[in-house]
C-alpha cells in the first residue's frame, strides 16, 4: 500500500497521486478494503441504521490499529453537517469513532471540528471535483482540545481522501501536532 494515503499499491512507496500532490493528513489506514460484502456492511451502517454492526467489528478495528502502529492522543470523528446529521439521526464517523476509542483506549472529540458548508455528497464526484466540494468546509470551533496533540481522524470510508485532507488543514491550522486518519474501509 501507499505508505502515505494507504492505496493499494503493489510498491512500498508512495503512489503517483501522493507523488505529485501529498494531502496534509498521513498516513491513511483502514480496516478493510470497501468491497463485497464491507461495502454492504457499511452501506447497511450509513442509510439504514444498522449501528448494531459496530459492536462485531470493533475488535477487527482495533486489530487493524495496533497492526498499522496508528499513534494518537485523540480521535475526531468527520463530521456531517448539521442538516444531513438531523436528516439521518446519526453520524456514522462518530459511532466508529466511539467504539475505536473504547478498543484502544483514547477519547473521541466530537463536536470541536465542524462541517459549516452542507456540501453534496462525494459518492458521485470525481477527485478534482471531490477537492472543491470540501474546500473550506471545516472548522473548528476551539482550539484547545488539538493543540501539540497527534490527531487521529476517524471516518467509514476513506476514497481519494479529500474530506479527511480538508479536515486535516484546519486541525493544522488550529495547532494540532500531526494529523493522521484511521477508515473502517479504503477504497481500492
């Protein structure tokens, strides 16, 4: 894989899109890829509320952890925005969030860094539009609970990683030490 992004790749270097544009956040690590039957087990999670799924598979999560060395002080779950979070009744990142922490041993920061754009959704979007989608659609609202702090971004699915890469920038920017990001599944 891609020691930065976590692409499948068949060297142990960096990818061509690590190569020619590097995003903030490093590394990306995941649990599985997202397909066949992960991409169900997700997609049951995201739009049919099927959280019960978390509790089988916090302990591959945590195995995925310790095996990709993730460091960490924190773990901040991407966050929807406040619109498709009503909409849905949840937010999925949170609950992956929630139940890493509680395998690993680490708090989960939830409601410091927020989506203040309702963007649409990336499932549709190709890389460059992906890129302009979540530019700027991330803040934080205090900066106390990331500053010199390794931050661990949490989410379900990890694609081109733009989203992870925007919530990066503004972690950085509010003085977070580093940034890394830790998926249940990447996309091949």
């Amino acid at each position: 894989m891609c020691s930065r992004c976590g692409r499948p790749e068949e060297a142990r270097q960096l990818c061509a899109v690590c190569r020619a544009a590097p995003l903030s956040v490093s590394p990306i690590r995941a649990t599985f890829l997202f397909e066949g039957e992960i991409r169900d087990v997700i997609h049951a999670l995201k739009y049919r509320g099927a959280r019960d799924i978390l509790n089988p598979l916090a302990g591959r999560m945590a195995e995925s952890w310790h095996y990709h060395h993730m460091q960490s002080d924190v773990l901040v779950p991407v966050p929807l925005h406040t619109n498709r979070e009503a909409k849905r009744g949840y937010n999925q990142a949170a609950l992956i969030a929630k139940a890493i922490g509680r395998q690993v041993g680490l708090p989960v920061i939830s409601e410091a860094l927020l989506r203040v754009r309702d963007t649409v959704s990336q499932t549709r979007l190709n890389r460059e539009e992906r890129k302009q989608n979540v530019d700027a659609a991330f803040t934080c609202v205090t900066c106390a609970p990331f500053a010199n702090k390794r931050v661990t971004l949490v989410d379900d699915v990890a694609t081109t990683g733009t989203t992870l890469d925007a919530c990066a920038t503004a972690l950085l920017a509010c003085g977070a030490q580093s940034v890394n990001a830790f998926t249940l599944a990447r996309a091949p």
